[in-house]
C-alpha cells in the first residue's frame, strides 16, 4: 500500500522530525480552531486537535495519507498555550519552575476523511528551580515563542530540567516518531 503523504502542519520542528523516516512527503496549513473545549482536557485537546488537523487536510486530498498532530502542556490541572511573547514566555517557565509540568503529544493518521490509526505520548519534564535573571537570559537567547511550554528541548532548554520522563524523546518536540512509524507501517509505508 502505501501512497502520497502529507503532514497536516507547516511547524518546522514536526517537518524535520518527519524528515527522519526518509519518507517522502509534503505539507500543508490545516485551518482548524485550537480553542480548548469547556472542561476539556490537555490530552483530549491534543487528541482531539490531531484527529481534525489530519482530517481537515485529508478532505482536500481524499487519496492522501494525512499525519496530524498536536501537543498540549499540562500544568496544575490546565493547558499551557504557546506564549507568543517574551513576558508570556518567562511568565510561563516562572510558573513551572521546580515543578512537574505534562506534555501530551498526539498524532493520528487520516485517509479519505477517517481516522486510520491516532497514539497519544505523555512526557513528564521536571524543571529546576529557575531564577527569573536565568528565565529571561534563555528566553531572550532561544525565542521559544511558538512552542508550548516556553522551551525548546532540542537546544538549549534542556539547561532548565532536572529530569525528562518519556517513552519517545521527539515527542517532546512535537512528533512521536516511535507511534508515527508505527502507525505508516500499518498503513502500508516501508520502514526499516
């Protein structure tokens, strides 16, 4: 099986994880609304959001097989958005810091308007006990404006944690590459 592969997403972070598998692939803006739900929760918000990204794309191109994918931080009972601005950001980290904060990344793969498969990864990060001084040197030194949680794992916000718990480190990133593999090779794709 297999066929055309679109990643329901213009995040670099998720393109170049993607990039990994050495599948071929485009991607395409889902135009979908992110606002949480009444009651929702950080993990049926990034289950929910992947579904309708993969979906929203896979109705244009009926044919395709279509990877969406969302990541919610969940702290103290409530998701965390991405911060959009540096005060938002420092904002942030200063409320999570010497805590342990969730991510919930999902991923569902879409063919024809239906869900062919969908994973969820939770990664728990602690972080350290962060001075605002160090807070605003590292949010000024990364811009880590458009990612959920105020940190970039891959560089240099990995300086904030103590500890990461997680089954799949790219899904802290934005893409579970271990549940996305699986998910193509059932549909079909040729992985090693």
């Amino acid at each position: 099986m297999s066929g055309t592969l679109i990643l329901a997403s213009t995040s670099r972070y998720r393109r170049e994880l993607l990039q990994r598998l050495q599948l071929p692939f485009t991607t395409e803006r889902p135009e979908v609304d992110e606002t949480a739900l009444p009651g929702e929760s950080p993990a049926a918000l990034a289950a929910r959001l992947a579904a309708a990204k993969a979906r929203e794309v896979a109705r244009v191109h009926p044919a395709a097989w279509v990877i969406g994918s969302d990541q919610v931080a969940g702290f103290d009972g409530r998701a965390l958005g991405k911060p959009g601005t540096r005060d938002a950001a420092i904002a942030q980290l200063e409320s999570m810091s010497g805590s342990s904060v969730q991510f919930l990344t999902a991923v569902a793969l879409c063919r024809g308007g239906a869900v062919a498969g969908e994973a969820l990864d939770v990664t728990t990060v602690v972080f350290r006990h962060l001075q605002r001084a160090e807070i605003e040197r590292y949010v000024d030194a990364e811009q880590p404006l458009d990612c959920a949680g105020s940190f970039k794992s891959e560089g240099l916000g990995i300086a904030l944690f103590e500890a990461i718990d997680t089954r799949d480190p790219t899904a802290l990133v934005g893409l579970p590459l271990i549940a996305t593999a699986g998910l193509l090779r059932n549909a079909g794709f040729v992985l090693p």
